[in-house]
C-alpha cells in the first residue's frame, strides 16, 4: 500500500500492480459499492487531516477522492464484462 500511494503522490513507489485487480479479489466477500468507498475516504481523509497539512495532503485528498470516484464504477462495469 505505501509502494502503490508513493507511486500516486511522487511517482517514485514503483508501483506496477493493476489496482483494480487488486479491489476486484474481494468483491466475492466484501461488496465494493460506491457506499463501501465513500467510508474508505471518509476515514483516509480524516487521518490525513489529523496527521498532516499543506499542498501534498490537498493533492492526497483530491487524488483518494477520484480512486475513491472510479474504482467503483470500473468494478461494476468489469463485473458485467463477466
């Protein structure tokens, strides 16, 4: 998890794993709805806020907030691919 957050934030985690795929291997035990993701980012948030300050934890926020956004949608339309 920190490899794939430095890749987003820096470009230097050297994360190369499909993050969808990563989601996509619980939806058979957890349901990964937009609901599911709006408390991840909720709670992501609110540790960014209580931990750090300035332009890098904005772009943190703004950054979780589109995963948060599109993750969803892509497993829903990769679930009726299948």
């Amino acid at each position: 998890m920190v490899q794939f957050w430095r890749t987003i934030m820096f470009g230097d985690g050297g994360y190369q794993r499909n993050p969808l795929m990563a989601h996509m291997k619980w939806t058979s035990e957890v349901r990964m709805d937009e609901q599911k993701f709006q408390h991840w980012l909720d709670l992501f948030h609110s540790t960014i806020d209580e931990l750090f300050s300035g332009p890098n934890a904005d772009l943190m926020k703004m950054r979780s907030a589109n995963m948060a956004t599109m993750l969803p949608r892509r497993i829903k339309e990769f679930q009726n691919l299948s």
